[in-house]
C-alpha cells in the first residue's frame, strides 16, 4: 500500500514542469544566480530579520 503510494506520487512529480519560467526576468521574488552572491548579499539582511 505504501509503496504505492509512492510510486504514484513520484510518477505525478515527475510531470511538473520544473524549469518551465527558468530564464524568464521576474519582478516578485529576488533571483540570485549564484548561491554565494545571495549569501553575501542577502543573507545577513534575512537572518537578521528572523533572529528577532
């Protein structure tokens, strides 16, 4: 039964289009290209915002 379950749940992931919007300008959410930059850039400000 479980297994099931999971097999029916990986075969419905695996019809999300994830990389469908990839390469797209999108003005709602910050895009950060690279892991290090997003860290440096951002990151302190948002720890900093959920430390409080």
């Amino acid at each position: 039964m479980v297994s099931k379950k999971i097999e029916t749940f990986v075969n419905e992931i695996k019809l999300i289009n994830w990389l469908e919007k990839s390469g797209n300008p999108n003005e709602k959410y910050y895009m950060f290209f690279s892991l290090y930059k997003a860290c440096d850039e951002c990151g302190k400000h948002y720890m900093e915002f959920w430390e409080q």
